[in-house]
C-alpha cells in the first residue's frame, strides 16, 4: 500500500510537471514571430493599419482608430502611424487568433526598438479595443491609455467633458455610441447594454464608435 501512495503521488507530479510544460508552451505561442523580420512597410491605410512590402496587410491588435477618411481625427491618428512605420522595417507578432474576418494579420507591430500598438495608445493616437483571446497586452495598454488620458495627449486634448444623457453599447462588439447614433438602431435588444457616463463604459473595456465619437468634442477631423 505504502509503494503504490508513494507511485500514485509521483504520478501525480508527474502529470502536473507535463501540465505545466504544456501550459508554459502554450503561453509561448500566444505571442509569436509571423516571419515578416525583413518587411518594409510599402503603405499606411489608417492608425491601426498597414501593408507590407510581401504583400500581407497588417491590423494591429489592441487598439482602435478611426479607419476612414472623413471620420473625426483620421488624418491625426494616421499620420502618427506613418511616422512610427512608413518604408521603415517591422517584425510582425501575432497573439492566439492571426487572421481578422476581412483576412488582414492581427499583429503587434514593431519598428525597431519601437512598439507600434503600444506608442500610439500611449500618445493618444488610438483607444484600447482588446478582444477575447488576443489580449496578451491588455493591462498594459489600458494603463498606457490612461496615462495619455490624464495628461491630454492626442485626440484626447479633446474629450468632451460634459456626458450625454446616457449612452448605447453593444455588448458582443464591445463599441459604445451615442444615443442619437444611427447605428443604435441595428443594436439587437438583447445584445444592448445602456452606461450612464463615458467613464463607465471605458472602465467595463468597451471602446467608442468613431463615428459618433462620444468621447471628443471635436467633431470634424483635426491635423497634428
């Protein structure tokens, strides 16, 4: 009886030991190389999107920006990613999930010594937007946004202080918008959920709608 308690509890170790290998591996993988070491970047589509001179088009994990020219402060945030990565050579890390819906690389992009994700969330260039699995950096980032918060950095020189009466998220997107937006409409009930202020919905990781951009009260696109 002693030997086989003895065996069972070094089987046990054993297991626990293959476990936490696994674990560690795992872990190893949720941030890895994508090979693009020697890539330069050939195009700036926004602040949070570029392509490669292999051809790949890169979205960068962890943050959000405004995509389309016309939307408040698209011109800022893009030319702050220019200045971070245009014709210059980046390595490419991607988190659990490579690929977005549109087949872009989800990626943390960086420019030397320089981390692209992180620069432009911390010098007010883009908001937090992680989403489930890919969020190896997202304490990170979210000090880093509230760094650039506190001290007014970027579009965030303009937030607008007062609040709307209440504001709309969805809660599968993680994206808040004003009530007046049109897009609240295509809400589902069900996947609606209402924050009194622009603080709450930040501080339960939900990111605004840059079209009706709730947080700024600047409404037309601004330059650097």
């Amino acid at each position: 009886m002693h030997y086989k308690s003895n065996r069972n509890i070094h089987n046990k170790r054993g297991l626990f030991k293959c476990l936490f290998l696994i674990f560690l591996f795992l872990t190893n993988l949720c941030v890895q190389g994508y090979g693009n070491e020697h890539s330069i970047v050939k195009k700036i589509y926004n602040g949070k999107s570029i392509k490669l001179s292999d051809g790949k088009k890169i979205t960068y994990i962890g943050l959000s920006a405004p995509d389309k020219k016309g939307k408040p402060f698209y011109a800022m945030c893009k030319e702050a990613n220019k200045s971070l990565v245009d014709k210059k050579k980046v390595a490419i890390l991607t988190d659990l999930f490579e690929k977005t819906d549109d087949g872009k690389v989800s990626g943390y992009v960086y420019a030397g010594e320089v981390f692209v994700n992180a620069e432009l969330i911390k010098n007010g260039y883009a908001l937090v937007h992680v989403l489930p699995l890919n969020d190896h950096y997202k304490e990170y980032f979210l000090s880093l946004q509230k760094e650039a918060r506190k001290n007014r950095r970027g579009f965030w020189a303009f937030e607008d202080m007062s609040n709307e009466p209440y504001y709309v998220g969805s809660k599968s997107k993680k994206v808040f918008h004003r009530p007046k937006c049109f897009h609240v409409e295509n809400i589902d009930f069900d996947d609606r959920i209402i924050f009194r202020t622009t603080d709450e919905a930040l501080n339960k990781r939900f990111v605004q709608d840059w079209r009706c951009c709730p947080l700024f009260k600047e409404p037309r696109d601004v330059k650097r």
